[in-house]
C-alpha cells in the first residue's frame, strides 16, 4: 500500500501470469518482489500506486469450466474490483491467455472480441478512466 495521497492509481486485473503462478507448482506464487505487478512498481517508485487484482485461472467471459475454478469470469467480477479500488487512474488488463487453451476453443479474433466487451464495459461505467491492455480494439 501506498500512502502518498497524490500518487497516481494503477490497478493490475490480470490472470496467473500477473498473479505470479509458478509454472509446474500446485498454487505456489512468486513473491511480490518477483511478480511483474511488483517491479512495475519498484520501478515507477513512491509517485505511483499498483494494485495487484489478479487471479489465477480468470477468463474473460467464460472462466474457468474446471470444479473448484468458480467464479473467475473477469465480465462477472470487474465492476467490484473497480469499485473496490475507487479512486483508480490506471487499469491494466492483461487477460485473454487461458482461453487460447486448446480445450476452450476459441480463435484468436474470439479472444480479441471478448476483450473488446470487457474494455467496452469498463469505459462505459468509468469514462475517464485510462484503459491500457496488450488487446484494445482489434
């Protein structure tokens, strides 16, 4: 947490590969100072504020189908992790890779519009928000 009340507020939704997972481990996580949400803010310092909002096995619309995966539908869950976070200046949405799982089925232009829905809906509810996201607006 940051306490610099001007610092600028990045909030990160992302998946496990901004959650931190550690590939070939059963849940095990890397520490904050491993994680790309950490670096990002060691390197931007004391000005800034990143708050990590990821999830392991979070889809964008259609979540994870695996038992014990409940309730990792992005579409489902931003607009309380927004609010949760409010005031925000930032968020950075790095989802879109669980469903090129080959079970998923999904071609890359199905990602890309599901990603489009998402941002679309973000935009809506928090106009001034800035959105940035590897998938805006293919």
């Amino acid at each position: 947490m940051n306490v610099n009340p001007k610092a600028t507020r990045i909030m990160v939704f992302g998946d496990s590969l901004s959650w931190g997972y550690q590939p070939g481990t059963k849940h095990l996580r890397y520490d904050v100072q491993t994680r790309w949400p950490g670096r990002l803010q060691v390197l931007l310092g004391n000005g800034y504020e990143v708050i990590e909002e990821n999830l392991n096995s979070r889809g964008i619309e259609n979540g994870d189908p695996r038992p014990g995966k409940e309730g990792r539908r992005a579409l489902d869950y931003i607009e309380a992790a927004l609010d949760t976070h409010d005031p925000l200046d930032v968020v950075v949405v790095l989802l879109g890779t669980n469903e090129l799982k080959h079970d998923m089925d999904m071609s890359a232009s199905q990602v890309a519009e599901s990603m489009r829905n998402l941002l679309t809906l973000v935009k809506k509810d928090h106009p001034s928000l800035r959105i940035l996201s590897p998938i805006l607006y293919c």
